[in-house]
C-alpha cells in the first residue's frame, strides 16, 4: 500500500509537485470567486469519491484507508449527497448480455 501523502502531524503535503498543484487549483477557485465552504464541499466530494471508485465502491475499505469510522464515512456520503450506487455501478463491469466482444471468431 502506498504511502498516505500528509502526515497526521504536519499539514503540509509530502510532495512537493502536489502542493504546487494544490496552490493552483485553490488560486483558480478563488479567482472565479468560489465561496470558501463551496471548495471545501467540492474537495471532500470529490476525495472521498477517488477513495470509493479505488476500492471498487467498498466503504469498509475506503473508510480505512481514510482513517475514519465506516459510519462517519456513510454519514459524509448522506451529507454531500455522493450516491454510493453510482460509484459502484461505475466500478462494476457491464452484464455478460451488455458486453462487446473483441476479435472473437464466429466461424463465419
């Protein structure tokens, strides 16, 4: 497993091409005019999305590579209105009738 990018006790990012990224991304929000509690909103959507979607929807496994309660997860799910059914079909693959096959021959 790889290692988490901040420290519990420094806030601070590892990597330092991530917190340029970072200073960039906060910059472009706050010249669009973007209130604060709405970037926060949208950072927490979107992290806790890129969590779900890499353990293939499971919130056991999100929940503990976040280092929080599953119940805390389910809670900010509720909250920011993230629909865990999407991010599980998004991981899952088509039923066997929906799915194209590639070079197989039919004997034609």
């Amino acid at each position: 497993m790889s290692q988490p990018l901040f420290l519990s006790s420094d806030i601070q990012p590892r990597d330092p091409i991530v917190k340029e990224e970072l200073k960039q991304l906060v910059l472009q929000m706050y010249r669009i005019g973007l209130r604060y509690s709405e970037a926060v909103r949208e950072f927490q959507r979107s992290f806790l999305a890129t969590v779900l979607r890499e353990q293939n929807a499971n919130q056991v496994r999100a929940a503990k590579r976040l280092g929080i309660h599953r119940n805390t997860l389910r809670l900010q799910l509720r909250d920011l209105e993230l629909d865990i059914k999407a991010l599980r079909l998004a991981c899952r693959r088509p039923p066997l009738g929906e799915r194209t096959v590639v070079g197989q021959n039919r004997g034609d």
